[in-house]
C-alpha cells in the first residue's frame, strides 16, 4: 500500500490566498464605512476607491475576486436585493480594471479605470431598469451617483496604487 504525501500549500498559494482575504475585507469596509442611502434603494459608497486600488496593483483573479465578495458582502447588510446583481458586476469591476492596467503606466489605469466604471455602472442600470424594475426613470436617477463613485475611487486609486506599485515587491503583486 503506498501512503501519499500530503503537500502544504506552496508560497504563493499561501500569499495569494492572504492577500485575497486581505482586499475583500478592505473592499466590504470600504463600501461600508460611508453609506449614504438613496431613495430609489440604492446607495452611495467609497467601495471602488479599494477595488480600483486592489486592481492597479494586483492581478486580475484577486481583484476580481476581491472586488465581487467583498462588495457583495457589505451588501447582505442592508441591501441584499442587490447581493448577487453586486457580485457580479463589482467581481467584472475589478478584474477587468486589474487586466487593463498594465500596472505601470497612469494613463492605463486611467483608461482602466473608465472601461471598468462603465461596466458598473451600465451593469447596475440594467438590473435596476430590467431585474428590479425600477422603470426608466428610477434607473437613470442612480447614474450620477454610480459615476460619483467611480470618479471619487479613481481620484483616491490611482495615487494610492501607483505609490503601493512602487513599495510592494514584485512577488506580491504578481
């Protein structure tokens, strides 16, 4: 009878694994720290500013990753009709801002920053107009603040990610 190794985890796993917990939480505190409700049902958040900095600077799977649970989690307190619509639109967010940064150069994470935010906020539009029914009007009324908060997490990301770019070393955000 041969008896198999059991293999720990490797170094990179382990990092990856930390770093993912670590980006989720700071995303969900993100999003939960200053909530401003709307009335539609809906609110306003400085959540993008953690996934717009998690995903300038590490790779895609934990951004996205990051970007989604965390999200979704600080949704399941108090707005949870928006959990899984947030789950996936925030998770595409994140990865998609993470896979066009080239990590390196501002003017990409800038144009990261607004194909991503424009995923978010025509990926809420459309569940507000179509899943939540909100109508025309109740849709429209949310992308201002969707924008707001797009603006605000580039404003605040692309400083803080380019400096953690410059301190981090290379195996952590690979």
């Amino acid at each position: 009878m041969q008896t198999e190794k059991i293999k720990a985890p490797g170094r990179k796993t382990l990092r990856s694994t930390s770093l993912l917990i670590v980006m989720t939480t700071l995303v969900a505190v993100g999003t939960l720290i200053i909530r401003i409700p709307n009335p539609m049902g809906g609110y306003f958040n400085v959540g993008d500013a953690m996934i717009f900095i998690c995903a300038l600077t590490f790779n895609p799977f934990i951004s996205g990753l990051a970007a989604g649970l965390g999200s979704a989690i600080a949704d399941m307190i108090g707005f949870p009709a928006f959990v899984i619509p947030t789950l996936v639109i925030k998770g595409l967010e994140g990865f998609l801002a993470s896979l066009i940064s080239n990590k390196k150069d501002v003017s990409r994470d800038v144009l990261a920053i607004v194909v991503a935010g424009s995923e978010m906020v025509i990926g809420y539009f459309l569940v507000e107009l179509y899943i939540l029914n909100w109508g025309l009007g109740g849709a429209l009324a949310e992308v201002p603040m969707n924008i707001m908060q797009i603006l605000i997490g580039g404003i605040v990301g692309v400083p803080v990610a380019s400096f953690l770019r410059r301190r981090l070393p290379e195996n952590l955000r690979s």
